[in-house]
C-alpha cells in the first residue's frame, strides 16, 4: 500500500449505538438459552414418554436361543447319560482339591449303591411323623412304667426307653401310610 492511499474508513460507534448493540446481542443471547432449555426440556419430556411408552408394550416370552442353522437341528434335552457325565466330572473336579484320605472317602461315599442307600434312609428314617410317635410313645411308656415301678417297689429299667421309642416309630409310620393311601382313594 502506498501512504497516499487512505485506509477505507471504519465507522466509529457512539456510546449510545455501542449500549444498542450490547443490549441486542444480550437479548438474543438470553433467546438461545431459553430455546436450548425448552429443547433440553422438550428432549427430557420426549424421553420419558418414550421410556414409559416402552414400559407399557406387552414383553414378548423369554425364548431361550436356539440356532437352528442346520436342518434337523433339535434343541438338546438333558436325559440321565448326561446327568451323570456331568456328576462324573464335577466329582473328579473336586476331588482334585482334596487330600488323599478326602478323595477316597469322597469316592467310598458317592458310590451308586451308598448314594441309592442314603437317599432311601433319608427319606424313611428321619420322618417328622416317626420321629413324633416315637418320642410320644417312648415318654408316655416311661412314664407310665415309672408310675407303675414306684407303686409296687420294682427297679426302673432305663432301656425300656430304646424298643417303646422303636414301636412308636413304626406305629406312627403305619398311622401316616394307613391316612395317605385313604386321602389318595377319595380323590382319585
């Protein structure tokens, strides 16, 4: 540029235009935080509707995956083969972590005729109502032979506790076995 050439001529703003000005650009300023808070509200607003929109469709059933990719594919049912495949392999797992004297007990006591013997005695041995008859019987025959040992002066025996709580036990069982096999006639 050369020195006789004069610079184009910047407009010079008076107080007055300068207040104008600022005051304008505070006003749109405060227009765009008002319009992006009703967006912001309009955007909460929307996803509320559509998380409650969501809510209220019908779930479909929970289907578990299948992929049927091929033809004849058919889902896998766990049968008694895999049963013990599985017990198979969870036991030598575990008796990994054993000591030695563990892991043989643990093989001596999961074998299928103890299992079967266990299962068997856990179900018929420690019956509630067994259990009730027998001590039922075995306290009132004390008692009574107590009763009857002072009155004529003979020496309690303290076994007799033993069979009378046994007798009990097998009375009660019958008792429980006579009243299931009835309520099942009637509402057969």
């Amino acid at each position: 540029m050369k020195m006789n050439e004069t610079a184009p001529k910047q407009e010079i703003q008076t107080a007055p235009e300068i207040d104008e000005t600022i005051t304008k650009s505070s006003e749109f300023n405060e227009r765009q935080v008002d319009t992006q808070e009703r967006a912001d509200e309009s955007l909460a607003t929307g996803n509320i509707r559509h998380e409650l929109e969501l809510l209220e469709q019908p779930k479909a059933p929970l289907e578990l995956p299948f992929d049927g990719s091929q033809e004849g594919d058919q889902p896998q049912y766990i049968d008694l083969a895999m049963k013990k495949a599985s017990l198979r392999n969870e036991l030598g797992r575990i008796r990994q972590k054993l000591t030695p004297t563990q892991s043989i007990f643990s093989s001596t006591i999961h074998q299928p005729l103890i299992r079967k013997a266990s299962d068997v005695s856990a179900s018929t041995i420690a019956r509630t109502s067994g259990l009730l008859g027998g001590g039922i019987l075995a306290f009132g025959g004390s008692l009574i032979l107590l009763l009857t040992d002072k009155f004529f002066g003979f020496k309690y025996n303290y076994l007799l506790f033993v069979p009378l709580f046994i007798i009990g036990y097998i009375l009660a069982l019958l008792i429980e076995a006579a009243i299931k096999s009835t309520s099942h006639k009637k509402t057969s």
